[in-house]
C-alpha cells in the first residue's frame, strides 16, 4: 500500500474547510489526522467567524476528527497568533500523531498564502492548499450542490449589507449577493459555519440566537446548538 502522507487541517467551522477536507479525503496520498482551529478565550467562539466552541467540538465530532484548539485573547497580534498557533501545532504531534503539513482552504489570496508559508516554514511543516486558484463561483456552486448546509455567522458592513448575517448559504444567496461580492467571501466579506453535509455523520442542529454588531462594522448572527430538527429560518 501506497504510504498516505498525514497532516492536519486548519478548521474554521466554514464551508471552505469543508471543501478542502473534502478534495483531501479524496487524495490516495493523503490522510487528514485532525483538525487545528483558533479560538478566541474570552468569547469562547471561532475566532473571527464567531462560531461557538460548542458548535465547533459538534463539528469535529460529527466529522470524526480529533480537534487541537489554538487559544487566542481577544485583539490578538500576529506575534500572539503565531505562538498559539505553534503550541497548537506542538500538541497535536503530542496528542495525534506525527504530521508534516497542515492544510488551508484558502482559494487566491497571495498575500495570506506567503504569510502561512513563512509561518510554517518557521516550524518545519509543509503548507497545502486543496482550493488554491478555483473558480469560487463555482466552488460556491459545489458546495451547494453536494447538499451542505451552512450559515452566514459573520458580515463585514463595509462590503455587504448586514441583513446577509444569518442566512442560508445556497443559490438564492449567491443570486443576491452585489457583483462585487467574492462567492465565497475570500475577501472577508462574510464567513460561514457548516452544519450538516456528505462529510458529516449526523446534522447538527442549531438555531438562531441573538445579532451583534463588532466594532461598528462587523454584523454576527449566533448560531446555538439545539432547536427544531427543520433549518433555522432566516432572520
């Protein structure tokens, strides 16, 4: 048999880290171990996304991955980030298995990408990037197609209205979004948090909860676990 080459996944609880672990579970050459996500302490949530970390320990569960947290304070600099992110990284060695690479579901930002290849390269580790350069209109169609089911967490104002925060990632979405709007948010439009889809072992049910808005700019819509077994109307 062939050796599988095992690394992590750098989870964000959103759609692109479906699909990345989805292209990578497809690889004959490769073996997903678990998946490293950074958390914001003080929040208790996905950092920037605002997914709860008890959504988020539903995720892993449901996708059969061990999950490795990289506990962030709230403002965190790229210094700090880094740090936890390494610790992360040096725990899940300790608690997996041995790995040498992580993977991102970055889809085109060069400037994101040289960051994370700097950062590994710093730890000895090799960066891979399932996504990298497709189409996201048609990533977007992917996703949708293949039956996930995710949700709008989080807005940037400044790009897209907020009354997009809650609502259900799918084609009457991509329908309404403005042309500027990237398909899949990689300019930070918007992120998302998946629920339920082929790679799940179960639909883990949420609902709606309470709307923030984050520094006069950031609109977030909570997602709670429990609910009605039907998808949470839009707010």
């Amino acid at each position: 048999m062939a050796h599988r080459r095992p690394v992590l996944l750098a989870w964000s609880g959103g759609k692109d880290s479906a699909l990345a672990l989805e292209t990578l579970r497809a690889d004959p050459g490769i073996t997903v171990i678990g998946c490293v996500t950074a958390v914001t302490s003080e929040y208790d949530r996905v950092s920037i996304h605002g997914i709860r970390r008890s959504i988020l320990r539903a995720q892993a569960a449901a996708l059969g991955l061990p999950l490795v947290e990289a506990r962030l304070p709230a403002a965190s600099d790229n210094a700090v980030y880094e740090a936890a992110w390494a610790s992360a990284l040096a725990e899940a060695a300790a608690g997996i298995g041995a790995f040498d690479g992580v993977a991102y579901g970055d889809l085109f930002l060069e400037d994101v990408r040289a960051y994370r290849d700097a950062q590994l390269a710093r730890l000895g580790l090799q960066p891979l990037y399932p996504l990298w350069g497709q189409p996201t209109a048609a990533l977007g169609r992917r996703f949708i197609a293949a039956g996930y089911e995710a949700y709008l967490t989080c807005v940037d104002t400044t790009q897209l209205a907020p009354t997009f925060a809650g609502r259900r990632y799918d084609a009457t979405l991509l329908a309404d979004f403005p042309a500027a709007v990237d398909p899949c948010g990689e300019r930070g439009e918007f992120h998302t948090c998946v629920v339920a889809g082929p790679l799940f072992r179960e639909r883990i049910v949420v609902r709606h909860g309470e709307r923030v808005l984050r520094d006069e700019r950031f609109q977030y819509c909570d997602l709670v676990l429990g609910g009605d077994a039907a998808a949470p109307a839009s707010p």
